[in-house]
C-alpha cells in the first residue's frame, strides 16, 4: 500500500492522536488539548515541521513535529545550533515500513533548512518529552538512523496517601525562623521574576514567564520568602492550572486527581540547609490540599533528592541527538 508523506492539516488532528495513542498510548497516552498546546498554538509552532503519513482514502497512519526556537528562551536566547525532533509515531499496522524512517528524513529536513547542525530528540520548548523513551524498539530505531545517546532523564511519582513530613525538615524550618516556604501571591510576580532573571535566567525564568503571561495563578508558585524577597521556587501544576504542565502531559484524561511538580530550585545561598526538602515538602501538602491523589515530578537526573521524600522511577528516557549534515 502507497503510503505518501504530507503537510499537516487541522483537520487530521484527531487521526493524529489516535495514530499516537495506537502506537505509544499504553505507556504516553496523548489528549488532544495537550497535543494542540505543546504544538499547533506553541509559539515555536512552524506548519513546515509538522508532517504526516498518509495511506488510502486519507487515513492517517504516521506523524512527525520538529520545532525550532521561534523567540528567545529567555537567557539562552535562540539556540541557534540546535532544532528538535519533538514527537514521531507510527502505527503498529504501518511499522516496519520505511515510514517511520521517512517521516524522521522530513523532520531533519525541516531542521536542515533552518541552519541547525544538531537535531535532538525531544526537550523542546514546550515539550512532550525529555528524551526518547526507554523502549527498545524507539533507542534501536534512532540509533540505526545515525542518533548517539548519553544520559538519562526520569519522570517520577509517588502517592500523597500516607505522607507526613520528615523530622528533618521540621528541624530545617526551624532553623530559618526568617523565611516563609507558602503560595506566592498577587503582587509578588516581580520578585519572582527577578529571582528567575537572577538564579536560573534561562529555560526556567522563560517558562515561568509563560505561565503568568498566559493567566496562570501566580499561587501556583510555591515560593521561599525572606521579607519581600523570593529565594525559591517550586512550579506546581493540577487539574485546574491554566496550562497543561510537562508533568502532567501523560495523565489519562486530565481530570484524574494527579498534579505535577517542577521545576524547582534556591538561591545559592540557601542551598544544603535541608531547605530544598523543605520546599518539597511544602508542596506535596500544598498539591494534596487541593486534592491530588498523587504527584508526578518530570524529567530530572535527581532520583535521590525526590527519593528521600518517597518518589520512585515512573518513566525513564535517553538523551539522544545527532549532528545533520
């Protein structure tokens, strides 16, 4: 059967989200919302990166989405040298093909004639995943088709049931009678954003900008206070947040009781006082005040910090990329 390769159209996109969900949906089922938000409405959205696989009558039985920077990620600015491979699926009746290999060749394409040198796989602006996922046949498909891999990412979770706060961040609380660990509030945004532009100017300060400029509740910031000064930062996400968090994308329907965390980080100067568990803590308590069930933490390397307060490997991927020429 002829399977040809075709610009996207608004219209597909229910085939397309079907065509993932029969490939990858088991372990990453895909919502339509969510594919509409970190795609087709992302500012770094450009129709030439998104491809599909067509067969008879129309049907849709693959697809690619390759994204470049479309405005500067905040300190790290255009990224000039890189471009995404931001999402790839075929379906299992069309696997084994070529088609998955020919929609990868237009993605890179895509790439090619933006001037950049490097395509990753997955970490996008507005990304669907880290990395590609630890599943044999995806690392044995990007490799045969010239991709190295280095490093690995985890998305963890644990459940809010049973969780009570450990004596030792009881005792780092105390410890810092000066500092306030709770919800920013209206008003604060500028002292958030100035610790952003201070501490972590880059991909955070530019995601978080994102958030507040699309609406979302500046409550949904749990922040370290000293005075009028914010010296941390934790990002939570729940079925009620303006957008559609990374660690949130692969709950089922959305309205399951999951919220998200991260990202997170302090001050250097309050860094190994225990405060990182602290603010950890405050936002487990906080995300199951307001119902979650169970908290997702996505795409970190720090399994042993999350693990003290009872996270555990969820989902795992690779690093992955490759040089075009």
């Amino acid at each position: 059967m002829t399977v040809d390769i075709v610009p996207y159209r608004p219209e597909m996109l229910p085939q397309v989200i079907a065509v993932w969900n029969a490939a990858l949906g088991g372990l990453f089922p895909l919502r339509e919302t969510v594919f509409v938000q970190n795609a087709t409405a992302s500012a770094h959205f450009d129709p030439e990166g998104l491809w599909v696989a067509v067969a008879a009558a129309q049907r849709v039985v693959g697809m690619s989405l390759a994204k470049v920077a479309r405005e500067p990620l905040a300190a790290d600015g255009w990224l000039p040298d890189r471009g995404w491979t931001s999402l790839i699926a075929v379906h299992p009746s069309f696997q084994g093909r070529g088609v998955g290999r020919a929609l990868l060749s237009r993605a890179e394409a895509f790439l090619r004639t933006r001037s950049r040198r490097r395509s990753i796989l997955g970490g996008d602006p507005g990304h669907f995943l880290p990395g590609v996922p630890h599943v044999e046949a995806a690392l044995a498909f990007f490799a045969a088709a010239g991709y190295e891999f280095e490093g690995e990412a985890y998305d963890l979770r644990r459940s809010v049931a049973g969780y009570a706060t450990p004596a030792a961040v009881m005792k780092a609380v105390r410890a810092h009678p000066d500092l306030e660990i709770r919800s920013l509030r209206s008003g604060e945004e500028g002292q958030l954003l100035a610790f952003l532009d201070e501490t972590f100017p880059g991909r955070w300060r530019y995601t978080v900008g994102q958030h507040l400029d699309a609406g979302g509740a500046i409550a949904d910031i749990m922040g370290v206070v000293r005075a009028r000064a914010v010296l941390g930062f934790a990002h939570l996400f729940h079925p009620a947040s303006r957008l559609v968090g990374p660690s949130m994308t692969w709950t089922s329907n959305g309205a399951d009781p999951v919220a998200g965390l991260g990202p997170m980080g302090l001050a250097p100067t309050l860094r190994g006082r225990g405060l990182g568990l602290a603010l950890l803590d405050r936002s487990i308590q906080h995300l199951g005040a307001l119902g979650a069930q169970e908290i997702i933490v996505d795409w970190t390397g720090l399994t042993r910090f999350y693990g003290r307060l009872g996270f555990s490997t969820w989902k795992r991927y690779r690093h992955g990329e490759k040089v075009l020429r």
